[in-house]
C-alpha cells in the first residue's frame, strides 16, 4: 500500500462534502483546527450548497471532490461530514491524478465508501473525525488526526471489554473497513475489499439489532468474515430493539457471527460515533494484539 505524502505548515487541505448538507459556520471548529496547525483550509463549491438533504447534486458532489484530488496545492482531502450521498458519487470519479500523485482522504461513516474504494486502488486513508463534529470529540481525537497528517509515530490502546466474548490473540494485517451499514451496502460492487488475511474493523450508530444481525449474517454468508486475521469492534452507539426484545445486544451479535474462526476479537476501539473517535490509517499493515487486559493497535 502507498502512504501519502505527510503534510508540513503551511500547506492545502481541503474541505468538501461527498454527502449531507452542511453550512460553513458548522465547520469552524474544524477551520480552526487547521489553521492552529498552521495548514491552509479550502472550501469547496459544496459548502453551503444543498439540494434536499445532500450537499448539491450528485454531479456538483462528484465536480467538487474531483477538483480537489486534481489540484496539486492540495495535500489533503477532509470530508466535511457523513450522513448519505458518498455511494452516488464514487462511481464518477477519476483516480489517474490521485494514483499518481496521492493526497490523505479523511473522513468516516458514510466516507466508508471511499475509504474501500481507495483501498482497491492500493492508497493508504484516514478514517476519523470530520470537520462538521470535531469540536465536540475529545482532544485525542484531534490530536490523532494531526499525528497521522504529520507522520508522527502511532499507535492504540483501550481497555478490553465484553470480556466474555473477546478473543485473545496476537494479528498482522492490513486494516479495512468502517461503517458495518455501508460495508453491507457496498457488497459485491467495485468499491468491496477482500478481506482475506485482513484486520476487519466495524462500527455503527442508530440501527435496530436485528438489522445488525442480518448485515453480519451477509457478511458471514458472503465469506467477509472467514479469512480475517483479526476483528476489531468500534462503537456500536444508540442501538435500537423492537417491542418483542431482539435478545442480544449488538457486540454479541457481532461475536456469535464470527464464533467458528479463531481469530482475535475485540470490542470497545475507540473509534466510531462516540465522542473519543481516533484517526485509523486504513490499508496500513498494523499489528493487533488482545488479551484480558486490553487490545493494542500499532501503526
């Protein structure tokens, strides 16, 4: 996998949307950040742009982001949000200059789509805050991204819990994933990975159970799951039941799934949409290790 180049003062990052509709007063906070580390931020045409729920049309979308992989004052793409809109976009995009010449693309949930496509292209991502929510994240949080932007050494630990369903271990392997919805809706187009001999990592927000259970079985079915060196389990925030309870809540969902392989797994990364949401570098080979304690993630 190829890393980007690392960003020093003064250089370009851009800020666009791929998805949802967002003002530029919603991105101060991620302007500011920026400029506290002495880069260059750039809106793009998408900003304060909306069509119904998205940030302008697909085409205007598609433009935006193309533009900025195109430039080469740009040394970084950070996605303004998530919410919905990547898919419809991905498909009209031009790599040849990226491929060439590759910028961090930085972003997660729906910027899952990109974070998988951009893996098949053999480019390492960021999966991490954006713009639109970072004010409100931990210090880490921040803090992680820039480490990453600046080539700093990296690495994770968090306390292990879900005891009773981690499984120790020690992996290597490269890091794919992101957002479980989007990776069951990217099955079988250009922009899935193989997973084999990979750390998967998933997380997800306001699902019901039951659809967490049926995406996993997918996967499983769709041998997503089979080949994987590890499993890493980010924040599976704000589940919701139905009235007749669905009987398990989602990291025993996630662990009955992948019950037959014997690769480590471990729930709790600090990753996802919680407030503590740390930069992963995406088609990095990293090293897993979980034991009883805690699990460990070295970049």
């Amino acid at each position: 996998m190829i890393t980007p180049i690392f960003l020093k003062p003064g250089d370009t990052v851009a800020i666009v949307s791929t998805a949802r509709k967002v003002s530029k007063e919603e991105l101060e906070p991620g302007v500011q950040l920026l400029e506290k580390w002495g880069l260059q931020p750039l809106l793009g045409k998408t900003i304060g742009t909306e069509q119904n729920q998205f940030a302008g049309n697909d085409a205007l979308r598609t433009a935006d982001f193309q533009a900025m992989l195109d430039n080469p004052k740009v040394k970084a793409i950070w996605c303004a949000r998530g919410g919905y809109g990547t898919v419809r976009m991905v498909d009209g995009l031009d790599f040849s200059a990226f491929k060439k010449n590759p910028k961090w693309i930085i972003g997660y949930s729906d910027i899952t789509v990109l974070h998988s496509h951009i893996h098949n292209l053999g480019v390492e991502t960021m999966h991490a805050d954006m713009p639109a929510d970072i004010g409100k994240r931990t210090v880490e949080a921040a803090t992680s991204i820039k480490k990453v932007l600046f080539g700093e050494e990296y690495k994770i630990s968090f306390p292990s819990k879900e005891k009773e369903i981690t499984r120790t271990g020690k992996a290597v392997g490269q890091l794919v994933g992101g957002n479980l919805s989007v990776l069951y809706s990217i099955l079988g187009s250009d922009s899935s990975v193989n997973t084999d001999g990979k750390i998967l990592f998933i997380e997800d927000l306001d699902e019901y159970l039951y659809h967490i259970d049926r995406m996993m079985q997918n996967l499983k079915r769709s041998g997503f799951l089979k080949n994987l060196a590890g499993l890493v389990v980010g924040g599976m925030s704000d589940m919701n039941d139905n009235t007749i309870p669905f009987g398990k809540k989602a990291p025993a969902i996630i662990a009955e799934a992948v019950s037959e392989y014997e690769y480590p797994v471990c729930f709790n990364a600090p990753a996802g949409h919680i407030k503590d949401n740390r930069a992963f570098i995406m088609g990095r080979n990293v090293t897993l290790e979980v034991n009883e304690v805690d699990a460990k993630l070295t970049f």
